[in-house]
C-alpha cells in the first residue's frame, strides 16, 4: 500500500510539473503574441504617418506649378513632411525617433526624381512581456510620393456634363486620324455623339476607344482593318483632366498694346500681355519668340493668308478677358480663316510643358477654323468652356490633344498623335510607394 500510495504521489508531481511547464510555454506564447502585435501596430501607424508625410510633401511640389520644381519650392516639401510627421506623434530625435525627409529620394523606383518625396520614420519599440524579447526594437516604415504627369487615354475629350446633343459631331467629309487615345463624350443626351464619317479610311482610331456617357447618332466603320472600336454608351462622366489648371502670372511680362510695342528688331513677336488681336491679313507672318503669351480680350483673327509661326523652344498662349487677372471684362475668338496657318511648337518646361493653347474658363468663345485654315503642332488645345468648330472642308487641326466643352468637327481634318510627348499631362499629387 505504501508503494501505491508513493507511485501515486510521484504521478502527481509530475503532473503538477508538466502542467507548470504547459502554462509557462502557453504564456510565452501569449506573450510573443501581444509583443508580435505591438510591434506589427507600430510598423502600422508609422507606415500610415510616412505615408502622409510623403503626400504632404508632394502637395507642396504639385502646387509650386514648376517642373522641375524650384529649390525654395523643394525646401518647403521637406518642411511640409516634417510638419505632417509631427502632427501624427512622430518628431525628430523624440521618444527615440528618427525622422527623415529626403526630396528626391535616394533608394527605390523614384531614386533621383526630382518631383518626389521620401519620408523614413524609425522609432524604437521597447517589448516586455517576454524576457527574451524584452528590449527595444528599432521599427522603420518609409514612404514616397510625387507630382506625377497622368495620361488619362482620350485624344479629343467632349467635357460638356449636361443633355447636350451632338457634344461631339463629324459630318460625312470630315477625316477623323487619333493615335494613341480614344474620344470622350460626357454629355448625357441620347444623340451625344452624331457621326456621319463611316469611311475605315477617313475615320481610324489606334489605342484608343470611343467612351460616351449617353448615346450615339450614325453608323460607325464596319469591316475596317484593324478593327475599328466600337462605342461604349453609358460610361460615366470623367472630370476635366486639366481642372484648377493655373494660370499665367502677368509679373515681369510687358503689356503690348500694338503688335509693333512688342517686337524685337527682326520683327518677331516677344511673349507678353496682348492687348491686341494677335493676328493679321494678307500675306503677314507672324513669329513668336518662345515664352507665354496672354491675349487679353482681342484673340487670335487671322484672315486670308496671314501666318503665326512659332521660333525655337516653343510657346504657350493663353486666350482671356480683358481685366485680367482681374475679374471681368469680355473676351474674344480664336479664329483662324482663309489660308491661315499656325504652326507652333508648346513649351517643353515649366508647368505648361505641352500645353499649346489654353483659354480662360471665363471665355466662352468658340475656337474656330474655317476655309483652308489650319492649325498645327504639338501640345494641347483646351477650351474648358466653349466650343471648338471646323467650319470649311480642307480646315486641319493637328495636335496633341483637343479637350473642349463640345466638338463640331463638320467637314474638317482632324489629326492627333496623343502621347506624353505631345500633349500636356496633368500633374497629380500621389503616393509613389
């Protein structure tokens, strides 16, 4: 009996002792748990405060409207990053953090770009619940955003929002050649998009598709090889790629009241603010000099064989209202006739890098080219608010890029190559990695 009871009291020892060493190993377990947690939960709100940081930064650079950006526009992005870092608890050589702000960055796919961010935060987590584990741990999350150019697809965008027929319209001798993007047509109306062109040669798109919010009019291509794309109805409306689009500054520009009051002494134009119709008739040419030129309520007004020609690096023209930049005033056309011909290249610096001719939303004036009228070169025609017409059967645009509140293409030409190269890419703030 005494063995019995010995063999028993032995059993439960080593019970007592397996169960000991059970909950021991279960609350490590537990503990690595809850170490493995806090840690993961600040690798987490780290990662959401580089993130931040980095975004705060490419605001700054977005809004500095300078590409490249300037260095005061650069140090203010870094000062922006470490503001934001603060505001989220982590500052600098607090609470053992080590916050840095690189712009551009040195490591990633951005390394070297000068349009982006990088925010490394580095903070020490001290763990406690398991001995071995009980130290601080050095967690780090980084983050990198930038003003980035985005190509949105469309070659020729129709931004009118409402039940407007025939946003965008061809008539049966119109020649249609896009390249690289597709056409847009946000008007809701059941007849948004009237086609009369149902030639495969005359009418061809290549990249690109045919997105319209309401309906269409007319027969497109049938047959055509390569296969021409069919029209999506009911796709939904997109918003004005160039919204918030800014303007140009007058500072440091001369104000030209005459053709003559601007002019170098070969006689070509310099950039400046117009308050004069830039334009002529005859046999006139005009040659700009690159730079910005604002045309202040008189326009553009070629007639019969009057020329505007762009000289080397490019120009950027902006059509608005008299008082700019104050509010007010009227505005004028932009009217290419007869045998007029531009031929001008956009900038390829500077915010408006790609942007040919844009108009002020305030200006609803239509941009008209008619008879043997043509206008052509690279870069963006963008006239947020007003139509863009082809009146005459040999008038040609060819561009980059057309956006206009409705297009009337009628019996016109209309030949785009839309590619980062040629048009204007609007630059958007967002997280790079």
């Amino acid at each position: 009996m005494t063995e019995r009871r010995g063999f028993r009291v032995d059993d439960a020892g080593q019970t007592i002792v397996l169960a000991a060493l059970f909950f021991t190993v279960l609350l490590f377990m537990v503990g690595l748990a809850i170490d493995s947690g806090q840690l993961y939960f600040a690798k987490r709100s780290e990662q959401e405060a580089t993130d931040a940081a980095a975004f705060a930064g490419a605001i700054v650079i977005y809004q500095g409207g300078q590409n490249p950006p300037s260095a005061a526009t650069v140090t203010a992005a870094i000062a922006a990053a470490v503001a934001d870092a603060t505001r989220n608890g982590y500052t600098d050589g607090v609470s053992g953090t080590t916050v840095t702000v690189n712009s551009p960055p040195t490591s990633g796919a951005f390394n070297g770009n000068v349009n982006h961010v990088e925010v490394i935060i580095t903070r020490q987590v001290k763990t406690a619940l398991v001995p071995a584990e009980s130290a601080f741990n050095p967690v780090t999350a980084r983050g990198v955003a930038g003003a980035e150019p985005l190509n949105n697809g469309f070659a020729v965008m129709a931004l009118n929002r409402g039940n407007t027929p025939s946003a965008f319209t061809d008539q049966s001798n119109a020649d249609i050649h896009l390249t690289g993007g597709g056409i847009l047509v946000n008007s809701t109306n059941a007849t948004a998009l009237s086609n009369a062109q149902t030639s495969c040669s005359r009418f061809t798109i290549t990249g690109g598709a045919i997105d319209v919010n309401g309906g269409t009019n007319g027969t497109f291509p049938l047959g055509c090889t390569p296969t021409f794309p069919a029209a999506t109805t009911g796709y939904p409306q997109l918003p004005d790629p160039f919204a918030g689009f800014p303007m140009p500054s007058i500072i440091g520009l001369p104000v030209c009241p005459t053709l003559a009051s601007c002019q170098d002494i070969f006689g070509n134009q310099n950039p400046g603010v117009y308050d004069v119709s830039l334009g002529g008739a005859g046999n006139t040419t005009i040659n700009l000099n690159s730079g910005i030129y604002i045309l202040r309520g008189h326009g553009i007004n070629e007639a019969g064989n009057a020329d505007i020609v762009s000289n080397t690096g490019g120009v950027f023209i902006f059509n608005t209202l008299t008082n700019y930049p104050n509010p007010g005033g009227t505005c004028a056309a932009l009217t290419l006739a007869g045998n007029a011909v531009s031929s001008l290249a956009p900038l390829t610096t500077t915010i408006y890098a790609g942007m040919m001719l844009y108009q002020d939303p305030a200006c609803g004036q239509t941009m008209t080219i008619s008879g043997n009228g043509s206008f052509t070169g690279d870069g963006t025609v963008y006239l947020p608010n007003a139509q863009f017409v082809f009146n005459g059967n040999n008038a040609t645009l060819t561009g980059g890029q057309l956006v206009a509140d409705t297009v009337n293409i009628q019996n016109g030409n209309l030949n785009i190559n839309y590619a980062a190269g040629t048009s204007a890419q609007p630059v958007l703030p967002r997280l790079g990695e």
